[in-house]
C-alpha cells in the first residue's frame, strides 16, 4: 500500500503523523487499523549484501515488516544491526532485535541511536538465549540489562532525551518500541501479567512465540483484555508451518519454550502430504487468530521455509487485497509520477 504523503525517494522516512512515535511503516499500518503482517528474517553467515537482500526480496508484498534477529538462539551471524542498515538503504522496514545477552548498556544505546541514524524505526527488546543454547557455548554472557529494563532505556531516550546516565540526546531515536512474551510456557497468569509490565516500560507492540493452541491463546488475550491492555499495544501471536510430524516432535522436545499439543502432530502424521498439512495448518491458524478480538496481526516465522510465506499469507486472505509496501513498489512510484 502507498500512503498519500509517501516520499518518491523509497529511502527517505515517511513523515511522523501527530500522534504517532516514529516514521515508520509498521507503526502506520497498525494505527490505521490494518491487520498486519511481520516476518523473521533469518541473517546471513556472510558478509555478501546481496545474501540479505536476496532473502528480504522473498517477502516483498506480503509483510509490513522484518526482524532482523540478533544471535538468535546464541549462535553467531550477520548482526542486527549491519542487516538493518542494508534493509532501509533500500527502503525496507526492518524490526532491528536487540538482545540483552552480548551487549552492555553502552553498546547498547549507542547501536540503538546508530540504527536511528539510519532510518530505523522499530525496536524489538529481548532478553536473548543463553550462550549454553548457541554454537558459542564458551562465550562471555553480558545481561548488563534484560528485556524490561532494556524497554525503559530505549524509551527513555526517546522521549526523554537522555542517555541512562543522565546525559542529553540532542536528536532522540524515534523508535516504535515492541517486546516478545511466550503465552504458552507455565506459570500461565504471569504471562499477561508480564505483557502489561513491559507495556508500562515502553513497549507498543508484542510479538509472541508460535501459536499452535488457539484455546490457550484466546484465555491469554482475555486476560489482556481485562487488565486494559489491549488499548495500549499492539498484539501479533506468533506462527509457522510445521515440515512434518517427527519435526514437530523434534522442536518441541528440544526448543525451549514451544508449546505443540498432541492433536497438532496427530493430525500431521495423519497426513499423505505432510509438509502441505503443515502449510495449511498454519493458513488456518492464522485465520483463526484474526478473529480473535485485540489480535493486531501475525508475525510469521518460517525457519527455512520462507519461500512459503508468501503462499500461506496469499491463501489466508488476512490481507484482504492490500498489498504492503516494498522497494519495487517505490520505483513505480516513482514512474507514476514522472
């Protein structure tokens, strides 16, 4: 979609609108109401630009955003930080991670007013993945900050323009703030309850881990629902297609944290195509989750299965036949305004 105060340089950040915290995107299309659609972006072990872009490439017209991870699950690539600044040199609108776990609070603020600089307008703040968990199991963890305090760093220096040692920002990052949470890992209540307290830090929108039980997930958005917070934030449950039955066993018995139920990998194994069960499994799913009352969109992560998104959010309709922003649709711009 193009808004009517799109700049002709793709390059250039849109204009801040009153009310609104950054330039970016993202921030425009859940404001305005649309149900949106994010991705992970998985980085390159590589210093070859074109690697990143090659991978961006195969989302254009079908998500509003981009995270670029950082070290996620502790092991080592392209940093979040450098994907980010090749992303909107071109136009993109990346969400840049920020994990807790490598970085002090000094490289932290500085990456943060860096990515800024560059025309950064989304910021996802994570703990981050034990080093024990990554390729690098000897590696120094840092954990200066965690997620929350990470929240109200950021958001202090935005909006208040100040370092947290209480020095002046001449020019504050203008950052649409979002942070993560798992609705599926016991205890079950404290998850709203840590939504609504990295809301009160700073965060405007939430990613969650995969969805694959949607009663789980509707008792979750109810509780948001009753604390006030869904008129606070934004909410995108997290999904993915599943490869086959034995992956799905496989991910939920050794990554921590996902949340499969029984029914989920029955009804894989059940099938004569599993890969295809799992791509329409994750079309219903996300089906399903846009009726849910409070839910902003769905954050797509498909490890090594990118090149399905397209035809999952395609086939889903969630879009409804707008078609989100991307590089190629800013030269045409361009040409229709020549």
């Amino acid at each position: 979609m193009i808004f009517e105060d799109e700049p002709l340089d793709p390059w250039h950040p849109l204009p801040i609108l009153p009310g609104h915290i950054s330039p970016g995107r993202l921030e425009r299309v859940l404001r305005a109401g649309y149900f949106t659609v994010t991705s992970e972006l998985a980085p390159p072990d590589s210093a070859d630009p074109e690697e990143v872009y090659a991978r961006a490439r195969i989302f254009d017209g079908y998500v509003d955003g981009m995270n670029a991870t950082d070290g996620s699950g502790a092991n080592c690539h392209m940093s979040s930080v450098a994907m980010c600044a090749l992303l909107t040199r071109v136009g993109y609108s990346p969400v840049m991670q920020i994990s807790c776990r490598d970085k002090n609070r000094i490289a932290i603020q500085g990456d943060v007013l860096g990515a800024a600089a560059m025309g950064v307008s989304n910021v996802l703040c994570l703990s981050g993945d034990g080093v024990q968990s990554g390729d690098h199991p000897d590696a120094k963890p840092v954990f200066d900050l965690d997620s929350m305090s990470l929240l109200e760093t950021v958001r202090g220096m935005r909006d208040e323009c100040q370092f947290l040692s209480g020095r002046t920002i001449t020019a504050p990052p203008r950052v649409f703030l979002g942070a993560a949470e798992n609705p599926f890992a016991p205890p079950y209540d404290f998850r709203a309850l840590r939504v609504a307290k990295k809301v009160n830090a700073g965060a405007q929108f939430i990613q969650t881990q995969y969805c694959y039980d949607i009663p789980r997930f509707k008792t979750f958005m109810a509780q948001l629902r009753d604390m006030g917070v869904l008129e606070r934030c934004y909410i995108l449950p997290g999904v993915g297609p599943l490869a086959s039955a034995r992956a799905a066993e496989w991910i939920r018995t050794n990554v921590p944290g996902i949340h499969i139920p029984d029914e989920v990998i029955k009804r894989l194994a059940g099938a004569e195509k599993q890969k295809q069960e799992g791509k329409q499994l994750c079309i219903e799913l996300i089906q399903e989750l846009r009726e849910i009352e409070g839910v902003s969109g769905v954050h797509v992560m498909a490890y090594r299965q990118e090149e399905t998104v397209a035809e999952i959010i395609d086939r889903s309709g969630v879009l409804q036949g707008r078609q989100p922003w991307y590089p190629g649709r800013g030269h045409e711009l361009q040409k229709e305004s020549a």
